[in-house]
C-alpha cells in the first residue's frame, strides 16, 4: 500500500513580498544565487540589527568587488535584504527556503508531479505520524520528502538520538523506505542553503546515526535546479 503526503497547505499562505521580491532578483541576476543563499543561510536572527545591516553591507559590497552584480544594483539588492532580514528574520528564511524548495524540486526524478506543503504522511488511510514534512512531491512511482533547513549544520548536530525533537524527526524521516515499502518509492530528503562542505559534514553526522536513506541537499543543488528552470 502506498504512501502519501496529506493535509497540508496552500504554498501561498507562506508567501510574503520580501520573499517574493528576492525571488525575483535572483531570477533576473543568477551570478549572485550563490552568494545570496549563502547570506540566508550564515544570517543569524539573534544579532542585533545594527550587526544584521553591517553584515549585509559587507555581503553586498563583496557582490559587487567580485563582479557579480554591477554597482548600479547595488542599492537595490541592499534594500531587498534589509527588507528581508530585519523583521521575522528566522520564519522568514524558513518559508523562502521551503518556497525555493517547492519551486524547483522534485530533486530525485523527473515527469509529472503533485506538490503538496506542511503535509503529514499517511499509509492508506493510517496517518503514521503527527510530524509535518515541509514539501512533498508525489510522482507515478516515487514520494520525495523534504525537511528544510536554512543552516542544516547548525539543526543537525549532536545529539540526534530517538528521544530529541531533532533526532525523532530523523529516525521517522529514515524509517519511511522501510514503512511505505510496497507502495511507491519514499525518498526521504534534508534540503538546506549550506554549501559543499557543510553538506558533507551532514552526511557525515547522519552516517554516524545511521540515517543512510535520507539524501542531503545545498545549496549547489539549488543551483543546479534552478539553473535548468530558467
């Protein structure tokens, strides 16, 4: 019997014009994607806003030393951070992440799709867990589940055993190949804005836990998919 994602929600009730307007910017100027996600996933929401806009400053001024973007933009994706960061800083890097995610996944296969977001998992008519999966994409043959994270390296780290919050979520993601067997293929994933050598350091701590079925995916990942979509 197969798997299914179920009960979520409508992708635009997530949205918000910040991150619709740094959607944009990065359709139109791709050079700076990585950079920027790399901005989104370094930012943390705990400084003071003072720190936040020199920061930003600092990452503006590097896209434009590095020829990434032309000085006459400048102005422009500063205003756009700053929009994005200064309020509501941490759902909001959650919720661009997810939007990106359901944007240019699936990651896994390719062919017709349903995308389905803060969904549950049910076996038939069995809901298996109360847990929420961020995105779902169900194609012919294969369920692709994603728990995104803006700084995986900073979610994942020890202790992720059964009893935690974080570790539960692991242990449920990686048992679902095993639950749903029979039915269409589960693909459990972690997505993420870390770059190569944070997403290494990931699949690392998840083959120490033993949490070898669920893929890991940053932010070169999302470049590559969006790069194809464009």
């Amino acid at each position: 019997m197969s798997c299914s994602c179920r009960k979520g929600i409508e992708l635009g009730r997530i949205k918000s014009e910040e991150i619709e307007e740094l959607l944009k910017f990065l359709k139109k100027n791709p050079e700076a994607f990585l950079l920027i996600l790399e901005v989104v996933n370094s930012f943390r929401p705990t400084d003071p806003p003072k720190v936040k806009l020199e920061r930003l400053f600092l990452a503006v001024k590097d896209m434009l030393e590095l020829g990434l973007l032309p000085y006459s933009k400048g102005s422009r994706i500063l205003r756009i951070l700053e929009n994005f960061f200064l309020e509501n800083t941490d759902k909001q890097r959650g919720n661009f992440l997810e939007i990106l995610a359901s944007r240019l996944g699936p990651f896994t296969f390719s062919g017709r799709f349903r995308r389905v977001n803060q969904c549950k998992v049910f076996r038939g008519r069995r809901k298996l867990s109360d847990k929420e999966i961020d995105v779902a994409f169900s194609g012919k043959e294969v369920l692709e589940l994603h728990e995104c994270k803006a700084n995986m390296v900073r979610q994942w780290r020890d202790p992720l055993v059964k009893r935690t919050k974080r570790g539960s979520k692991l242990h449920f993601l990686n048992s679902l190949p095993s639950e749903c067997r029979n039915g269409k293929k589960v693909i459990p994933c972690c997505s993420g804005l870390d770059g190569e050598m944070g997403v290494e350091y990931v699949k690392l701590v998840f083959k120490f836990y033993g949490f070898r079925r669920i893929k890991t995916f940053g932010r070169e990942d999302f470049l590559d998919r969006f790069l194809k979509k464009s």
